[in-house]
C-alpha cells in the first residue's frame, strides 16, 4: 500500500529514485521508514572521496581559479559550496575530520558580532551568514556558542517587518548608489563596513528563505516567534515577485537546485515544513498541489520550470531534487 503523501501522486515516485547508492540510501531511510545500514558506508562513496580529498589543510577549499578578489574571499565562498554537498547531500557531520577542519575555518571568519563575513568583502550578508550556519547545526554545532552568538546577530539584523533583505542591511541605508558604487562597496577591501540601517525597507522573500534555513535547522530556535513570523513573510511570497529587484521575477521560484543554493520554491517548502507547516496551511497547501501537478510520467521533478533560466536539467540533479521534493511532501502530509 502507498503511503498517504505517495498516494496524492500520479506517478510513483520510489522507483526512480533506487538507481544511486545515496538517493536510494536516503529513499529507503527517509520516504520508505527502512532501515538503510550505517551512513558511514555513504561518506566512503568515491564522490565525498573526491570533495574531501581537495580539502587544504585550514579547512577550506580553493575557489577555481582565484582565492581572493578585490577584497572577497572566494576560499569562504567554495567552503561553504563543499560543505552543502558533505552535509546536505551526503549527510556528514563531526566528528569526521573534513567536517571539524571546515567548520573551524568558517568560524574563524566570524566577527565580534557574530556574522560570517567576506563573501561581500567587509559588508553584512545574512543570507549567507543563515545559510552557512544552517549546515554547521546540521553537522552537530546546534549547541556551538559560536552558533548562538551568531543567530543571536541574525535576529538583530532583522527589518521591521520581520524579514531579512538580500544584501547588507548597511547597504539599503545608504541612499541612492550605482551599480558601480554598489559592486566596489562589496568588493573593496578597503571599505568600512557600511551600518547605516534602514530597517524600513521591505523584507527579502530570497534573503528571508536563506536565513530561515539556520532556524529551521535548529531545535530550539525553529519555532520561536521571531523565526515562525519570518516563516509567515516568506510562505506569503511563495511564487510572488521578490521586494529585491535583482531577483524579483516570480519564475525565480520555480527554478530548483540540490544541495541548496538560493530561495526557491523547494528550498522555501522544505525550511517551512521542518518548521512545522502541513498542508494545511493554504499557502503551503498551493504550492504542494503545484509540485503534484508538475510530476513528470517518470516520477520525477524536472530541475526547472523557469520560462526566463536556461538550467541544464542534469539527472543526477534531477534525482536529488525529486528526493527533497519527496522529503517535503511525506512531512506536509504525514
């Protein structure tokens, strides 16, 4: 017998997904309730040989051709890249070395006050500050102080409305700049750090969904009221143009990758279905009834639907996004 989520389905979507000896690992872990053996024998795939073996000996990994760039630091950038793989897809955590090497690296590059700092140069970025954090308590730093201090800083960062924008929040205080004067503030070295906020602003639905993904990551912190009225902002968004322009077209939603990178609608559902929201919150409730009518007559999920992205619907890809899809809708339905 189907279980209920599968059975709201046209198509089955188990049998596509036993091709790979992760996806069918976590298939038979996470849809089918099945003992799968020992995660160890995932981490020993040639796959997570080969990310680890690139690994430098601080922890970090070289970004492909270049380590620093006008003041961003590109080694910061690929880390966190790598550590999306070894946690989210492999699901890797401490005590295993790569992990441990990495996360020190990282939190190295925290501040006094508490954010993650140099992929914007010397400038605020929440986003990827929530988004890094998020895989450090996936791989067993939820009770890190380091952590702490670091949503700690992220609930202080926050707009007035609850939400989080895209980029520094020092930048939308600065009034009227050009593109030119933005790219050097958050490529110069030599810049202070801008703080002049302007919590005003609207809120960020991608800023919001990147940041949220710590919260929902943590135990504690997932259903706090500051996080859950951030929830509320983001799944009122869902296929609505973005508050920021550079990613405000509503096909950005529908536009999907694995592990995950930017806001978009699979991303979006599984942060607010580890946060508690079913299908029976309408909101969710749509967007689940729009992933069902997207199935394809194989099982799967194509990587984009975008009408404005050329994406490369790779299969490998293709397979991990149908899994979290899946993750998503045993969670909403039960």
């Amino acid at each position: 017998m189907m279980s209920d989520w599968a059975s709201r389905l046209k198509y089955d979507p188990i049998r596509p997904l036993t091709g790979s000896d992760a996806i069918e690992y976590f298939t038979r872990r996470d849809l089918l309730g099945l003992d799968a053996g020992p995660i160890e024998r995932i981490h020993q795939l040639p796959d997570v040989a080969r990310i680890v073996r690139k690994q430098r000996p601080d922890g970090s990994w070289k970004y492909p051709g270049r380590t620093t760039c006008n003041g961003v630091k590109y080694s910061l950038l690929e880390t966190w890249k790598q550590l999306r793989f070894l946690v989210d897809q492999y699901g890797m955590g401490r005590p295993h070395m790569a992990i441990v090497k990495s996360a020190e690296y990282v939190f190295a590059r925290q501040t006094g006050e508490g954010d993650i700092r140099g992929i914007l140069a010397n400038q605020y970025a929440p986003y990827y500050t929530g988004a890094i954090m998020s895989l450090l308590i996936k791989a067993g730093y939820g009770d890190d102080p380091r952590i702490e201090k670091g949503l700690r800083w992220l609930l202080n960062v926050r707009q007035e409305d609850g939400g989080w924008i895209i980029g520094s929040p020092g930048i939308l205080g600065l009034g009227k700049l050009t593109r030119a004067e933005l790219e050097g503030l958050v490529s110069d070295p030599g810049r202070k750090t801008a703080r002049a906020f302007d919590p005003s602003k609207p809120f960020s639905a991608a800023g919001t969904g990147m940041v949220l993904r710590a919260f929902a990551a943590h135990p504690r912190y997932r259903k706090s009221p500051e996080a859950m009225r951030a929830a509320r902002l983001l799944k009122s968004m869902l296929f609505k143009k973005d508050n920021w322009s550079s990613y405000g077209h509503p096909d950005n939603w529908v536009r999907f990758q694995f592990p995950f990178w930017w806001t978009n609608l699979v991303s979006a559902l599984d942060t607010l279905s580890l946060m508690g929201f079913t299908a029976g919150d309408d909101d969710v409730r749509n967007a689940l009834e729009w992933l069902i009518r997207h199935q394809r007559p194989d099982g799967l999920w194509n990587v984009s639907y975008s009408r404005i992205h050329r994406s490369p619907d790779k299969p490998a890809t293709r397979l991990w996004v149908s899994l979290a899809i899946c993750r998503i809708l045993k969670r909403c339905y039960g």
